[in-house]
C-alpha cells in the first residue's frame, strides 16, 4: 500500500514535470493532470495539497539535484583545481540527466510564492557562493590565474547550463562525457598551467 | 507621413516583443497588441498582415543581430584567435543588448511555421560552422590546442548565451566588460600559449 502511493506519487511528479514544461504552471490545472494520469481530479488531493505544493516539491527536487555534495566537496581535501572540475563535471551531468526538471526549474522558479522565491534563491547563491570561494582559494594558491571570480562562475555555470538547450541522449556522446569535456574547458580557462 | 509609419512600426515590433515575451507567442492576440499600443485592432494590420508575420519579422531581426559580421570575420585577414575573439564578443554584446529580443528567440522560434524553421535553424548552423572552422583553423594552425571543435562551440555559445539569464543593464560591469571577460575565458581555454 505504502509502495503504491509512493509510486503514484512519483508519476504524479512526472508528469507535472512534462505538463509544466509543455504548457508552463500557470496553464496548466489541477483537472489537467488529473486527465494526464487517468485520475479522478478529487483522488490528486489524496497525494498533494495544490498545485504549488507541486510546483515547490518539483523545484526543491531541481536544486537539491542541483546542488547536490557542494558542501562535500568545498569541504574535501582537495586542491581547488579537483574540487573546481568535480563540480562542474557534476553540475553538468545533472543538468543533462534531468532535462525535463531542469526546464521547469528555469521556466517556473519565479513563479513560486515570494518566502519560498527567497529561499529558492539563496540556496542558488549559497551554490554560486560555493564556487566562487574555491575559484578565489585556487587563485590564492597559485593554481588559478586572477579572474573576475563572479564573471568566471556565471559563465562556467552557464556553458553548463545551456546543454539544456541542446543535449539529446540520443547523441553521439554521453552526458558524462559531455560534462567532462566541458569541465576540461573550463579548467583550462583558470589554470596557471594548463596542459597544452 | 513615412516616416511616422515607420516609428509607429517600431513601436509595434517593440511592443509585440514584450508581450511575447510575458505572455509567451501563443497567448498574445492582435487584440492585445492593439490594446498595448492603444489603437484600433484594424489598424494594426495597415502596418503587418499576422501576428506570424510579426514573430518571423522580430527573430529575423534577432538572427541578423546575433549573426552579424561572422561571414565578415571569418573572411578578414585576421589569425584565428583574433577572429574567435571578435566573434565571441560581437555574440556576447549582442546579446545583453537585445534582452527581449533574443529571449523571444530562444523561447519562441519553435513557433515558427515549418519552412520559416528550416530557415531559421539553417542560419544558425551556417553560423555555428563558421565559428567552428574558426576553431579548425587554430589547430591546424598550432594557435589553439586540440579539442573537441563541436563541445567548444556549444559551450562559448552557451556561456555567451546564458548572460540573457542574468545581465542587468544596472549591474556593475557594462555588457561591453562582461563580454570581454567571457571570450577571455574562452580564449584561455583553447589557446595554447595562455597569458598566465
């Protein structure tokens, strides 16, 4: 029992994720959903309170994919040149393994009622602030050369961020070595000594 | 007379691209166009014959924006470094320049009817190959190091293009800075002889 309502639960998820993603939250309505998953509109409120339940589980789902061991590898003992490439290189394969979700984060998060826009944003720039520490730490240590540490970040971030504009799994490479050449840029972009 | 018809026209691409951008292409009728420019919805059409005129009209304008000079860079007596830096922040201002612009065209030219897409998408491959041969030409050349010609490409773009996602125009650095900064980085990435 408790089995089948997780997994119904998880479908519900699924599917609030390519409906929002295809005609964005705001068009998209309770009794939608309800057609979607072949559901009575009544048995939805069994598993989730209202539709911004949906759209905050789905975006906490989003930024915890997201977000997932900064902390760990900030916190690693690791020069800032592994703890750099290791972040990007998950931030990318995140992004390209959850296409759907990261679409919908993007498109909806200022669509989320403004204590939870707040908190929503201050994990991205917990995130943000992450990277730039080890960005400033590597150029502190001689590893990195000087850049605008900020600049730097936001656009590593977003040569990661815009595979979602074109990543297909069904091409040539992997998202894992998609994610890898990518890091490899970047890296190469701050090192004092990059290989040539 | 003609010249009042032209302002008025610019006003009309101005205006239908900040409703396509709130509203989105689909929910934006011709009577909301003529409500936001205050006139009658006969008129509008003294000055476009559809509202899938106007959205072929404004992405249009954003690929010749995006595009411009890269048949002309590509051409110029220049070496390969320098052609890929020119280009990249020719890409990236244009960009941050055109906010509404390009958001309307990244959110939008799905929109476009079928041979008007086949157009649009010609345009940006022809480009991407440009900016790729670039990249070819500086291996082959010894410039730039061996990577992955298609990757890189994408990756720039996407750091360039991400900027959409964060510029302000009230921000610290101007887009003219932020544009350097980026190409900076991407130069740093491919050449073989960085500046440490």
């Amino acid at each position: 029992m408790a089995q089948a309502k997780e997994s119904r639960a998880d479908q519900l998820l699924e599917t609030a994720t390519l409906l929002f993603k295809e005609k964005g939250y705001h068009n998209t309505s309770m009794q939608d959903l309800a057609d979607a998953l072949g559901m009575q509109k009544g048995s939805l409120y069994y598993y989730i309170d209202s539709k911004e339940e949906l759209l905050r589980e789905l975006l906490e789902q989003a930024t915890s994919i997201l977000g997932a061991q900064i902390d760990e590898i900030y916190a690693a003992d690791l020069s800032p040149g592994e703890k750099l490439q290791r972040a990007l290189e998950n931030h990318g394969q995140a992004i390209m393994d959850h296409l759907n979700l990261v679409t919908v984060y993007l498109q909806e998060y200022r669509s989320l009622p403004p204590e939870r826009l707040q908190e929503a944003l201050a994990t991205r720039e917990h995130y943000e602030r992450r990277l730039m520490q080890i960005l400033q730490d590597g150029i502190a240590s001689g590893q990195f050369r000087q850049v605008d540490v900020k600049m730097t970040v936001f656009g590593f971030l977003g040569m990661l961020n815009w595979t979602h504009q074109w990543f297909s799994p069904e091409g040539e490479l992997t998202s894992g070595e998609i994610a890898v050449i990518l890091a490899d840029l970047a890296m190469q972009a701050v090192s004092v000594n990059p290989e040539t």
